[in-house]
C-alpha cells in the first residue's frame, strides 16, 4: 500500500521507516527543508539506535522516500498519516492542536481518490472530529475516513516497540477503513500482535490513559522511596516485592528524579486540562504531576546536602542530562530543574552525557555550564559526583579512579546504579534513592 506520512519527528520518521520495512510504499514529509536535506543524505535529525540502518536499507529498495512536496506525496496515497508534534499549549497546558489542523487542510486539498486520515500525533479526545470536519468541508466530495492510531514508542527501543509492540490500538469509525488499517498492520496480524478496534474517540483516550497511569507509578514508587528513607526500609526490595504480583507488574516501578521526556509531562498536563473542560476532574494524575515537579527541585537539594548544606564555590559532576539513556531528547528532563537550583545555590556544573549534550546547550538552564568530553574528564576535581541519568557506560566505573579524581568522595546516585556495599568499601559518601546512605551523610 502507499502510505503518506506527515512529519518527520520522532514518531513519523520511526513509524515511515517500520512501515516501509513491513513492504509498505512510503514518502515522508515535512515542511523543513534542511531535515528533508539531512534524510536524502542519510543524516538522522534525531537520535535512535539503529535507525539509520533501517532508513538506509529501506531507501536503497526504493520503498522510503523523502520530500517537502505534501500535495505530490498524498495524490496517490492509500493512508495518510499526521504525526505532526502537539506540544503544551502555553498559557492553559491544552495540547497545541494548530499543527494537526494545519496538516488536515492541506491532505484535503492534495488526496485524490478514497483515503484513510489516520492521526497518529497524541492529541484529545473529538480530535479526529474536528480533522474531519475541516476535510469534509474544504472538499464535500470527497471520499475519506478519519482514524486514531496513536503511538506507544520509548525512545532508544522505538524500532523493537513499532514492530513487536504489546499491543497496536486502531479507533475507526467504518468497516473500510478497518480492512485498510489491516492491511497495513498485516505483518502484526500475521505474528498474532494483539490488534484493538475501537471508536476513534476511544483510540485517543486510550493514549492519554496509559501515559497518565505510568506516570502514576513512576510517582508513586518515588514517594514511597521517600518513605523508604524515613523508615530504613529498601525501596528496590519494596518495589520487586509489589511487582512480582502481576495485578500490578515491575515495570515502571523505578525510583529516580522523576519522569520527564516527550509524552509524560505533556501527556498528563493535557488529559488534565481535557478532564477538567469535559467536567471530569482527574485528581489522581493532578497530583501525580505535583509530586514530580516537587521530586526534580528535590533531588537538587539533595546534592547540595550531600555537600554539607550548600555547594556555593563548588564543583559538582553531572552524569547524565537526557530524561533517559539511548536518546538525545531533553524535553521536560530532570537535569533541567537540578542543574537551575545548583546554579541558583551557588555551584559550578560540569556535565558530561553520551548523546545530549548539543541539545542542552539550546537550553538556557544550561548556560554556564561546563561540558567534559567524557565522565572522568567531569570529575576532575570535583566536590560530588551526581548521576541523573543511567547511562550503560556509568554502570561500571573505576571507582579507584573516581575517588582519585574527587576532591570530596561523595556520590549521590539517582538511579540507584550501584550498591551501598560496594560503595562502602570503595570509601564513598554515597547517597541513592530509597535505600541505605553510606558514609558522612548517614
């Protein structure tokens, strides 16, 4: 089939790649021209292990194209595919809809023949209302169905998650736009991906709602390592202990500086809002969103207690910046609030991430911060060390060599990456999340 797919983001250069690799025909859209430039060269615009692999094999077959030619890609298109971004609306935190609308004026004015719309970008429940209507009236004649099909893609296992995913989530509102959908996800039927119609406005919510309540256990399971804390209990134990029943499961149960990144914070703050007009307050994800704006300012402080009290004239490594290992994205991350407070306090910053450092430079939270080259190179002379994001490569450091390089051993660990024990025997000052302090700080 010939699918059209609007957006060259994250989600719609993943998704245009999978499709093209299930043998699918697909061009790629985006009004950007430079990023077209970077995708006919074999650049990436973002980062996503095995990407450019999958890009490249699928280009060389003649099956993955790119342009910024909307109307030539959609003339002939089975699908069309909006996976255009729908940040937080300043002002109120609605999700900003104008990109989406945008798109759908323009698929009104290039389809030809019968087409499926498919929304593939996150956005509010009646959505897929509104994109048909704005089609609708722009050409009354024209043959179209409008889906939801959104997205359940991690960042740094996207490819694994498009093409093995748990489940696939399809709202349609007619029998032939299901029997197109299926077409297209046919390799998944074939591997027995369990595949869920439902009415589109479903389909939409079923997005906000799974978003929302993983961002509940990531915010339950650090309030509980604050407990942890206060009661000498562990809060890894706690967490296997509760995630062995399978009403509940273990993932997500992870304690650290909070959730940040692409979908939670947006997502959560726009099923709020969306709550909120349709007269249906949600105030257990209200909160949830409270506790971890509260839990980044928090981590910060621990650093600087960590440190006696207060960091002013000090130097503190950073390990990590992106909201999660394998990815460059630094949307709502953690290390934004940390890094802000210790500036505020009176610290010097030197940072160091495998991936996102060039995408934290653009952030003003980060002016003045130092950049090493590599982990070491940041500890050099450092009064702490403070590990924000678990990147594989901060696992297993020489810890004779990182007490070596510190003017102070102290280490606070968000990720809970290493163990009292060893820590203990290393001679560390060791701070982690829930669980036992070694050393001065104790």
């Amino acid at each position: 089939m010939k699918i059209a797919m609007i957006g060259t983001g994250y989600v719609g250069l993943v998704s245009g790649a999978c499709f093209a690799d299930f043998g699918h025909e697909v061009v790629c859209v985006d009004k950007d021209a430079s990023k077209i430039d970077r995708l006919l060269r074999g650049e990436m615009p973002i980062y996503e292990p095995g990407l450019d692999v999958l890009v490249a094999g699928n280009v060389a077959v003649g099956r993955l194209s790119f342009t910024t030619d909307l109307t030539e890609a959609c003339a002939d298109a089975d699908a069309v595919f909006i996976a255009v971004g729908t940040p937080s609306r300043r002002g109120d935190g609605h999700a900003d809809l104008s990109y989406v609308y945008a798109a759908a004026e323009e698929v009104a004015r290039s389809v030809g023949a019968y087409t499926v719309v498919v929304t593939k970008s996150t956005v509010p429940v009646g959505t897929g209302d509104e994109v048909e209507r704005i089609v609708r009236e722009a050409r009354p004649e024209l043959e179209i169905d409008v889906t939801s099909n959104p997205e359940f893609l991690r960042e740094g296992s996207a490819i694994e998650d498009f093409k093995r995913p748990d489940r696939v989530v399809i709202g349609v509102q007619s029998e032939r736009a299901r029997e197109v959908m299926r077409l297209l996800y046919r390799p998944l039927f074939i591997n027995e991906t369990p595949i869920l119609f439902t009415r589109r406005r479903t389909a939409e919510l079923i997005k906000y709602a799974a978003n929302a309540f993983l961002a509940t256990k990531i915010s339950f399971i650090n309030e509980m390592a604050d407990l942890c804390e206060k009661t000498g209990a562990d809060v890894q134990d706690v967490a296997r202990g509760i995630g062995l029943d399978r009403r509940i499961g273990s993932k997500f149960l992870h304690p650290g500086p909070g959730f940040g990144g692409s979908c939670f914070p947006k997502d959560t703050l726009a099923l709020v809002r969306t709550a909120e007009q349709f007269g249906a307050p949600t105030r257990i994800v209200t909160a949830v969103m409270e506790v971890n704006d509260q839990r980044k300012l928090r981590m910060a402080d621990r650093i600087i207690e960590a440190c006696g009290g207060s960091v002013s004239g000090k130097a503190i490594a950073l390990l990590g910046v992106t909201f999660k290992p394998e990815t460059d994205d630094m949307r709502d991350s953690p290390s934004i609030d940390i890094v802000g407070r210790l500036k505020e306090a009176g610290a010097t910053v030197v940072a160091y991430d495998p991936a996102g450092m060039d995408e934290a430079r653009k952030i003003s939270a980060f002016d003045g911060v130092k950049w090493a080259a590599s982990s070491y190179e940041a500890m050099q002379d450092a009064d702490a060390i403070a590990i924000v994001t678990e990147w594989n490569e901060f696992r297993a450091l020489d810890l004779d060599r990182v007490k070596g390089l510190l003017k102070s051993p102290i280490v606070v660990d968000m990720r809970n990456v290493y163990t009292a024990k060893e820590m203990r025997e290393a001679g560390f000052t060791y701070l982690s999340i829930g669980r036992e302090t070694v050393g001065a700080a104790a």
